[in-house]
C-alpha cells in the first residue's frame, strides 16, 4: 500500500524527507510514502505501519497505526484484518451483495424495456400530432376564406363609396370650368363690342369673379380636398407579428414526464418510484393534536394569528378551534353558522367561509362571536387576506374580492370553478387549485393566467395553498400524501415533505412570514 517518494513524483531528494512517525530519532530518513496517512515513513517504520493494519467499520477504510491514532482514534468498531476477512466467502454480506448485483440488472433490464416502449411511441405521437395539426390548417384556412370573403366585401363598399363622392365633386369641377369658359368669351365680347366705360366695368367684375375662383382652388388644396385617397390593407399588429415567421405558427418541442419505471433499492425490499429528481426537507419544529383527545374532526383550512396562535377549522363540527402558539387548546367556537377555510385579520378577527352556504362570516375570537355576515354571490371555500381585502372562491363563477371597509364585492376572475378551491396570495399575484382537474394557477393582477401547473403524478388531489416571503408556492396533495413547492417565477417545483415524514392525506396548509413557519395539518 505504501509508494517511494520517487513514485510520488516528489522534486527532493530523500535526504530533503524525514519520517514523519519514526521511532528511532528525529533524523530518520524516509524511504517511502502512505498514501493513507498522507506521511513519509523510514525503513523501520514501514515495517511497524504494515504490521498493524486494520479495518474501521464505521467508514469501511482500512488504516494502519498511524491513522488509528491520528483521524480514527474516536471510532469504536474498528478491528483487525483477520477478523474482518474471516469466513468472507459464506458471509451474509456476499448474499447481500450478489442480491444487490441482481437488482442492479433487473433496474437496467426495466430501464432498457422502458426505453425501447418510448421509441415506439414516437410514431403513434406522431400520427396525433399531424392529425391534430390538419384539423388546425383546415380551421385556419376556414377562418382565412370568411376573412377574405369579409375583406372583398369592405373593399367593394368603400370603393363605390369613394367613387360617388369623387364623380360628385368632378361634376362640380365640371360646371366650375364652363363658368370660368364663359367669362373669357364675355371678355372678348366687351372689347370688341363695348364702350371703354363698359370694358372697364366688365373687367372689374371679371377680376373679382378670378380672384374668388382662384380662393375656392387654393381653399381646395387648405382643406385637403385634393388629397389621393387610397384603399389600404391593415392587418392586425399581433397577428402579423406571430406570422412573420409562419414557421413558428406550430412547433415541436420536448415534454418530459414522471417515469413508469419501478426500481429496487438496497435500503428498502420494496418498489419505489421517484417523484422528482429536485427534493427538499424541512424539519419539524413542533407537533401537535387539534384538540387533543377529541374524536371525528374533518379539518378544512388552518391560519397563523400575527401573535402565534393557531386557528382550525372543523367541517364536521362546524366549528372554529383554537390552539395557543405553543400548541396547546384554548377553546372552540360552536354554533354560529357553516365553517369550511378561514383566514386570519389580525389578532382578534378572523374571515370564515361557509362552504355551501353564500356568506363570510367575520369572527371576532375573543368575544367568540359572529360579528358581520356579508352575502357572497355563491357557495364559497377557500379565502385568503391581504392589505385589507379578502379573496375567495365562489363555485361556478371563479374568484372575488371583498374590501373590509365596505364590503364592496368585485369580480376578479371568472371560471366555472368546483366546489372546495383553496387560494393564496404571492406578491400581488393569485395562485389557486383545482382539486377536480389537479390544475394549479397563477394569476396576476389584472387577472391574466401567468401559469398553469399540472402534474398529477407529483402532486394529486391538491386541498391547500399558501405562500411564503420569497415567491414559494406550498400545496398539500392529499392523495399523494405530499406537500410541494413551486416557485412562483420558474415553476421549479420541489417536495418539501412527503410520508416518510408522516403525512397522510393533508387536509390543510399556512405559512407564518413572521416566523418563517410552515403548518401541516395531517
């Protein structure tokens, strides 16, 4: 195991090089290197290294005397080299290992197959593709042709349009010029004919009759009336834009999606199927049972009060239920109307939808009272609160607003949602789910969709949303026991807990900004 200092490719002479753990003085000079201890060893000490080399279970290195001294003095299994080596050819491990070895070819024989499955069907997606893209052509050459029959149409109207007026003004032209025809020959009629006194009036009266003809002409050129009118072609500025490459109109691109492939694992007998390849963990900070020792609750939506405390609320009870930040129960709030998502105002007040039935309820908690019910324009579920207003969503007709000052009820985004939508607030946009679909949306402030995310196999059955202070998107997928990130600016998306933390089928979801807090319910 041990290298010459010549092999080491070291620019000294051996007399440059003492051992580093010589036994015999300090001027020993070393002969040799261990590329484990990383130090020159003399003759003597080479020998002593050899003779007391070891295993360390722990980290599964061998060492020899220097480095059990040295790096692995702290651990605590290791052994010598007989007895690590001992039976290794009817060990357990050599099972284990020649098992492993067999996973390993059965995961790449299933990787093989199901790459092969993925080339044949290129072709059927291809068939799909151009049958789609022919529906497409034939209804873009329809639209084009009822365009074109339209343009003909306009272009025949405003010729004859333009041409009417024309003729109109050249039939006054027309009598303009015979006027002015008439006036010369009267001139030579006066000269020829009249009296000097005749003559002088005559033409005083023609110079007028010039100099208002000659106002009328340039009155033309003032007005713009003499300007070449011209039927042009406008076409509209997006449309133009997106065909200026008519290339572009369609094209192919690359979608990938969650492996069907199924793996064997050393740690685990079992199957597994990777979600993402982009996983991160949080890690518990407090735990707790709603209303410890009860029975039967169906909880619908969770909110952090500003001071810490937690607000539940309880589909089956009907109910508002409160834990101390601590996580302990205070009291719960019965009878004062349907519960289902709630969102906290402040300290004292918090906004309850009622889910089938049409109103908000305002709960003042400390009196533990209803204290405003404002009418909503359908059964309403989840809501969210931000600088004043309240948003929430109405089944059948999409989201709507509400200002606390007023009570003022705008709508903000209209779809025929399902019942039981949860909604969040990030920035100054508007995400959503759709537990129906398994379709999340962004939606910024003027109510324009930014994204839509939709993969079912990552996050399935989504019940709850929120938002933390850095632009992340937290949803909980009931069916895949999960909760996922996704961020707001890129869509990358991330598991942030999954069953192996203990979830199972999460119910509701809230991010404490103050606090940096993330609450499950499970």
């Amino acid at each position: 195991m041990n290298k010459t200092i010549q092999d080491e490719g070291v620019n000294m002479t051996s007399a440059d090089i003492k051992c580093g753990y010589c036994e015999e003085g300090k001027n020993s000079l070393a002969v040799t290197w261990c590329p484990e201890c990383a130090h020159a060893l003399c003759d003597f000490c080479e020998k002593k290294h050899d003779e007391h080399t070891c295993f360390c279970v722990n980290h599964e290195l061998f060492l020899c005397n220097a480095c059990i001294q040295d790096t692995h003095k702290s651990c605590d299994d290791v052994k010598p080299i007989p007895e690590v080596i001992k039976n290794s050819k009817h060990s357990i491990a050599k099972e284990a290992v020649k098992q492993c070895l067999n996973d390993v070819i059965t995961n790449l024989n299933n990787i093989k197959r199901d790459r092969d499955d993925n080339i044949k069907m290129f072709n059927q997606q291809k068939k799909e593709i151009l049958k789609e893209f022919t529906t497409f052509r034939e209804e873009v050459v329809k639209k084009l042709n009822d365009t074109e029959n339209k343009l003909i149409g306009d272009i025949d109207y405003h010729v004859e349009e333009q041409t009417k007026e024309i003729k109109t003004f050249l039939m006054k032209i027309d009598e303009q010029i015979a006027d002015t025809k008439q006036r010369l020959r009267d001139v030579d009629l006066m000269t020829s004919f009249g009296s000097d006194f005749q003559t002088f009036l005559g033409i005083k009266e023609v110079e007028k009759y010039v100099h208002k003809e000659e106002f009328q002409l340039q009155s033309l050129f003032d007005n713009n009336q003499l300007d070449e009118i011209c039927i042009k072609f406008n076409v509209n500025k997006q449309l133009q834009s997106d065909m200026t490459d008519i290339t572009q109109v369609c094209e192919i691109f690359l979608q990938t999606n969650p492996t069907k492939v199924r793996i064997f694992r050393k740690d685990k007998r079992q199957m597994q199927t990777p979600i993402s390849s982009k996983e991160s963990h949080l890690g518990l900070a407090q735990k707790f049972e709603i209303e410890e020792g009860s029975r039967n609750r169906s909880i619908r939506g969770c909110s952090f009060l500003p001071n810490g405390k937690f607000v539940f609320t309880d589909h089956n009870s009907q109910s508002l239920i409160i834990h101390d930040s601590n996580g302990s129960f205070q009291y719960s709030i019965e009878g004062q109307g349907r519960v289902f998502d709630v969102a906290a105002i402040d300290n004292k007040y918090v906004a309850v939808t009622s889910g089938s039935e049409d109103v908000i309820n305002l709960y003042n908690i400390e009196s533990q009272e209803v204290v405003k019910t404002t009418k909503t324009n359908g059964p309403c579920y989840g809501i969210t609160h931000k600088s004043g207003a309240l948003f929430y969503c109405v089944e059948g007709k999409g989201i709507e607003t509400m200002a606390l000052s007023d009570n003022i009820i705008s709508e903000f985004y209209k779809e025929a949602l399902p019942w039981g939508m949860y909604i969040t607030i990030v920035d100054d946009k508007i995400c959503f789910v759709n537990h129906d679909s398994d379709i999340i949306k962004l939606l910024d402030s003027s109510s324009k969709v930014c994204w839509t995310f939709h993969y079912k196999h990552f996050l399935c059955d989504p019940r709850g949303v929120t938002s933390d202070n850095h632009g992340l998107i937290y949803l909980i997928g009931y069916t895949t026991n999960n909760v996922v990130s996704i961020s707001m600016d890129n869509m990358e998306c991330k598991q942030v807990l999954s069953m192996e933390d203990g979830l199972l089928n999460p119910t509701a979801i809230d991010f404490d900004v103050r606090r940096n807090s993330l609450m499950v319910v499970s």
